[in-house]
C-alpha cells in the first residue's frame, strides 16, 4: 500500500524550511502540557558566544520533557510581550550522547535496575554511538545476560520514545494534534511513523484508534498534501459515509454525498466532481463501497442490513416450537393459573402479547411507559416455564442500565447483549454468530429501540430457527444513537407478529408523567403542570436564569438526600450555555466541588475529571467490558489511569481510552435512552431549536421514575408537540423486510 500511496500521492508546494537553529541542553521546564506536548522550556546553549546567551527560553511541542537532555531545534526567534525574547521551534531533535560516560548515565535512566556501572559495561562492549546502534538493532541487547528481558524492553521502548516519538511529536504536534494521539500513531507504526505520516498521513483515518478524517487533514494539510490527492479524497469519502451512521443513516444518497464531501473538503478547493467519481471508483474496486440505485452504502453496511433482514423474515416466518393444535388452548390455561397464583389479572392486549410469543420464532411487544411491558415479560417468561417445562431463559438489553432494571423487574438475571453474545477480544468479535449460535430456548430482549443495525445483525444471526425471541421496546421513542431504525423498521414491515399495548396503568393511578405520555403520543398535547407531586414546571425565557433554576433544583435535591445516580440532568444538545458541555462544569461544582484531597487528572485543553465525578461511557469498549451510555463513578485517579466503579463493577481506563468517558451530571436525552432515575430535571429551550422534536421530548420526560422537573420556554415545549416528523433515516431495512418475505412465500 506504501508504494501505491507514493505513486498517486500529489503534493503542493514545499512548506518553507525553518530559517534558525538552535542547539542545547534543557536546564529547567516552566511548563509541559503531557496531553498535546506544549512546553516552555529552558535552555543552556550549546553556542553561548554565538547565541550572545547563559540560558534561553524556547517554546513548542515536546513528547517528553527531561532536565538534562540535549536536542537540536529548528524554528524562528520571537519576542513575547511579557516573557521577551523566546526561541519558537517547530522541530526537536534529540541528541542522544556519544562519549562513553554521557551515554551510560543516559542508558541507566531508562530502565529500574539498570545503574551506572551495567550502562557503562554496555556501552563499553557496543563502542561509540551505542545509544543509536541500539536503536537501530535492539537485538544487541541480547548478549547482555545480566539484563532481564523486561529492562530489555524498558531501554528499547526509552530510547525510541525519546528519539522517534519526539520526532513525530515535532512534526504533527504543531497541527493541534496531542502527544496523546502522536503515541497512539507510534504504537502502531513503531520507528516507521514518521514515513508513514510523510507518506500518507490519511492512511491514520482508517488504522488509529481514535484519528478520523479531520485529524488526519489538518496533518495532510501541514506537509502540504495537495487538496486533490486521491487519498485525501478517498479518506473523506469513507468518513463521510462512516460519519452518516452517527446521524442514524445505513447509506447516503449521491446528493448527500457531494454535500458531505463539500464540507469536508471545502468548497473552495481543487476537489472536482471527476475526483470524487475516481474516488468512488478506487474504493469500490478495493471492496469498501457499493451501491444499490440511489443508496451508496459502506459495503459492510449493505452487508448487515441484508443478513438482518433474512434473519429476521427466518424466524418470523418460523412456527414457534411449542406450536400445537392446541397451543391456544394451553395458552389460555396457562394464563389464567398464573392469574391465579400470582395474583395479577392480565388486560386481553396482555394476554395476546403472552399468547403470540408462542405462535412464531420471533414476535414484537410494543408500548409507552406503564402500560405493562413488564408484566407482559413476566408472563411470557412463566408461561415458557409451564408449557417448555424448561428454565433455558435468556433476558438482554442493549445496555448495562437497560439490563439492570430487566433483571430489577423479572427477578430474572439479564445482560447486556454483547455480554449475552460473548464478545470474545482475541478475535475482536463475538463467540455467538451464525456458525456458533445460542442455545435454542427462550429469548426476551428489552429496549429494543435501542439497537442499532450493527447489533441487531449480531444478535439475530445467533439466533438458531427453534429459539422463541420475543423483541420489547417502545417505538414512539428517539431511535437508536447508531444507524437504523430497526424496531420501527421491524414493525412497519407487517412481516412479524406484533402486539401494541395502550391502555397505561400507571396513568390509571394517577401519574402525570405517565397520563402527558399518552397525550404525546396520541394527540401531540403536553400539560405544563406548575407543582404537582410527580411533575414541576418551571417557566424562564433566559437562558442564564434557566441555568440558575436548574443549580437550585440540584441543591434541593441533594437537600432531600438524593445521591448522584438518583437524579439527571438532560438536555437536547451538547453545546450553549443551556447545553450539556456547559450543564455539566456547573453541576459538578455544586455536586462534587475542587478539594484537596480529591485529585484531577486533565485530559485536554479545558476537560478533567475529578475523583468522585459522574461519568459517561461514550464509545464501546468490548475488551473492557463497558459500552455508550453506561454511567459510573471515578473511585480512583493516578497519574496514568482513571479506576470507574460501574455499580460495582470496578473498570480501569488507561491514557489510550480516558477520552471515551465524559461527565454525565448532565447528558443528551439521546444518551438517556433505557435509563430511568428517580429524578430527572430536563431543559427545553429555543436555542435546541434544530433537535426539538416530539419523540426527543417524549424520550426525555418518560425517563423519570418519580418525578419530572421541568425547566423550559413553553414556545419551544410547542415547538417539540408541533414537530411530530420524526427525523428521516436512510435505511433500507424495512423494504429488505418485504422483499425477502415475499420471495420466500412465493419459493
């Protein structure tokens, strides 16, 4: 792939060479920022007759700092207003020492165990420039016998991160781009970063963790990459089709394509419409692209959306095992003993739910809150027992929390589904799929407008054709944070037994957060009440005094002895003053204030967390076990991890995943979604004019157990009622649905 980068690469014009140098010895750091490397410096040079100097100071980005150690910069002299004269370089090369004794005492700092006297018998057997033939051939090191192979390593690793990590820090880090990620790109390209970022730094879009088109463009766009080079366009190509499965869609139009490709690439660039047609025309020969009439798809995408629709139209079309000529009577007898020994009386829309779960391989319980999904679960669990006479019973969600209140609510253990999957890190997938399916019983899975369509072709192809699955969730909710639609598309597709629950029993007695979500749903209606027990409102048209509102329902809520995971913030949006970002340096002032005996650990510009802080997990993380949307507790911050207890669950976050958590005093409504806490307190305001919507609202206020705070502007609460189209997403799958059903009636 290097020799193709190299044979279409186009570059502009050189970037103009640096016009001083300056060569020393670090005496003493002011400052290092360890997340983007920025450091003020100063140095003793190594010229002090030409320099006119005893000591300067110089600024710029280093990958690691150390008083003592010698490099060569290369940048421009400037004078700062305050600080005066200053060396700004935009390169550092380290200069490892070459006689003996400088270069043993260098060598015995890198490794614990390794003194003066074993450096200087190395570097006496490997003669001048030892440190650099190490290096070069970290072999060499092996005849050394009184060297355990861990100080092996730690002097390999020293020397390079000190030497190469410090040159690839020099050459991205002045785009913006963190030591953070600098280590992540040398950790996986070893000693060839630095020509492979020289190469074709839009290769780090595809194969670093972390790095996507933009961050690799502001790079490209520092060595000078011509704007039309195929791998820039190519690179955007792929992220803007990736980056539209964050806004929910499986494929883009040709149309939303140019748009994309336009923001992307900018306007005014040499981009043309034959670029982008080559573009397309490299990446399908090469297998990640493909379209169907107006759908450009991922080609894995296509992938997935057609396996799950087969697999879906397979087990709808399938008789349920337990099918009998007299299942409908069996059923009814079932139900009515279980009336009878639990003491519940099932509506007939309940009953029906429990009957179909038997009827097909797969059916569909759908409803609001309170109108008996769990007791449906319930029933459709005791029913298997009495009819299966067999406890193989699996319960799931999309998430820890969801899991939690299904195992909370049946007395029945639940998991996560990647955790029912067994997501297996060897092989970066999960052990159950279509050559391993699950055990053949029953199966309920709970909050299924969750799913997204990358998981649910997981779980359905592990579902084996003799499995009873039953899919829970309610529809009139916001629809997965990943691409899809699959419950809804499920649904509309009228290929699968479907029961819709309506009638809500927590309305009969007397909730107003369950009555107003009926109203919603039903009649775009929403009562503001002032003060009632389950529900407050509170009217502000600022925005600032609406932050205020919020701060003082916090403290009331911590004056009542409400913990941190019993109440949540939400919001629509993540920016503005009334936005999460903002909700949650706050909040967090006032829930979990600076102290001395509470340490922080900065994790970039303006972000940090402090021990005792709420967080989020924003991005799944399979070998450690947690995922989007999980919410946990800092119990422990060291200099290089953060320790999160997940409801008792304790999880470890290195340097390399910190930035896959976020505060969650506050979060999106969008994120809320399969929670529910005793206390919620949501703002609705204008300014969240371009997310305000009648699902979000409904998704918000349902998420409170107890009782709903309620802080807005009544014009943007009508805005939301008023707004009932749901936010289009390309997706495919219902149709898929149809089509294959059709086919396989008419085989």
């Amino acid at each position: 792939m290097a020799t193709a980068t190299a044979a279409r690469m186009k570059k502009g014009k050189e970037t103009v060479k640096p016009v001083a140098t300056l060569a020393g010895k670090i005496i003493s750091v002011r400052f290092h920022n360890p997340q983007n490397g920025y450091s003020v410096i100063s140095i003793e040079p190594k010229d002090m007759v030409e320099t006119g100097m005893v000591s300067c100071s110089a600024v710029g980005n280093l990958a690691a700092v150390r008083v003592g150690d010698e490099y060569e910069f290369a940048g421009e002299w400037k004078e700062h207003p305050q600080y005066g004269r200053q060396f700004a370089f935009c390169k550092a090369d380290v200069v490892l020492p070459k006689e003996k004794t400088g270069a043993a005492t260098y060598l015995a700092t890198l490794a614990y165990g390794v003194g003066f006297a074993k450096a200087k018998r190395i570097v006496d057997r490997l003669g001048d420039d030892a440190l650099n033939r190490i290096i070069e051939a970290p072999a060499l090191l092996d005849q050394f016998h009184f060297l355990s192979p861990q100080q092996r390593e730690e002097i390999q690793e020293g020397l390079l991160k000190n030497t190469r990590l410090a040159e690839l820090a020099a050459l991205i880090c002045k785009e913006g781009v963190g030591i953070g990620t600098a280590t992540r790109i040398f950790n996986t390209y070893g000693q060839a970063s630095v020509s492979i970022v020289k190469e074709n730094p839009y290769v780090l879009a595809d194969e670093v963790y972390g790095i996507g088109f933009k961050v690799a463009d502001r790079i490209g766009m520092g060595l000078s990459i011509a704007p039309d080079s195929p791998y820039r366009v190519e690179s955007a190509y792929m992220y803007a089709l990736r980056e539209a499965g964050n806004d929910g869609h499986v494929y883009l139009t040709p149309k939303d394509t140019i748009v994309a490709l336009d923001g992307l690439l900018g306007k005014q660039s040499m981009v043309g419409v034959s670029n982008i047609k080559d573009a397309y025309a490299e990446l399908e020969q090469r297998g990640l692209v493909c379209r169907e009439g107006d759908a450009i798809y991922v080609a894995s995408m296509l992938a997935e959306e057609k396996q799950l629709a087969r697999d879906i139209v397979r087990l709808a079309q399938m008789d349920g095992k337990y099918l009998s000529t007299d299942t409908e009577q069996k059923l009814e007898e079932v139900t009515e003993a279980m009336q009878a020994e639990f003491g519940v009386i099932y509506a007939p829309e309940q009953k029906e739910a429990i009957k179909k779960s038997f009827y097909k391989s797969l059916s569909v319980v759908t409803g609001g809150p309170g109108t008996g999904k769990t007791t449906v679960i319930k029933g459709i669990i005791e029913a298997y027992r009495k009819i299966a006479r067999s406890n193989l019973i699996m319960l799931a969600a999309p998430t820890g929390r969801a899991a939690k209140r299904m195992t909370e609510a049946t007395g029945c253990d639940a998991s996560t589904i990647h955790r029912l999957l067994k997501f297996n890190p060897m092989i970066n997938g999960f052990e159950h799929d279509a050559d391993n399916q699950l055990p053949a019983g029953l199966l309920i899975v709970d909050e299924y407008s969750m799913s997204d369509l990358h998981l649910a072709k997981c779980l359905f192809e592990a579902v084996p054709s003799d499995m009873l699955m039953v899919i829970v969730g309610d529809v009139d909710q916001l629809p997965s944070v990943g691409p899809g639609k699959v419950l809804e598309d499920i649904i509309e597709s009228r290929q699968v037994i479907t029961t819709r629950l309506k009638f809500n029993y927590r309305q009969a007695s007397g909730s107003r957060i369950a009555l107003e979500a009926s109203r919603v749903v039903e009649f775009g209606e929403c009562r503001l009440y002032q003060d009632e027990k389950d529900w407050k409102t509170i009217l502000e048209d600022e925005p600032e005094k609406a932050v205020t509102r919020i701060k003082a329902e916090v403290r009331a809520a911590l004056a009542q002895g409400l913990g941190i995971m019993d109440f949540q913030v939400l919001a629509p949006m993540k920016k503005g003053l009334v936005g999460v970002d903002n909700l949650n340096e706050v909040i967090r002032e006032i829930v979990n204030p600076p102290d001395v005996l509470k340490p922080e650990k900065k994790t970039g510009k303006d972000k940090f967390f402090r021990l005792g802080d709420k967080i989020m997990v924003i991005r799944n993380n399979y070998k450690l076990g947690v995922f989007n949307g999980d919410i946990g507790v800092i119990q422990g911050i060291d200099s290089s991890s953060i320790a999160v207890d997940f409801e008792g669950e304790m999880v470890t976050f290195s340097e390399d995943n910190i930035n896959d958590l976020t505060l969650a005093y506050a979060s999106t409504i969008h994120k809320s979604q399969g929670s529910e806490f005793p206390l919620v307190i949501m703002i609705i305001m204008r300014s969240h004019y371009i997310m305000l919507q009648k699902n979000l609202f409904y998704t918000g206020f349902t998420r409170a157990k107890q009782r709903l705070v309620l802080v807005c502007q009544e014009s943007a609460v009508k805005r939301c009622l008023d707004n009932a189209e749901k936010k289009e997403r390309h997706t495919l799958l219902r149709d898929r649905i149809i089509a294959y059903a059709g086919a396989s009636q008419s085989a």
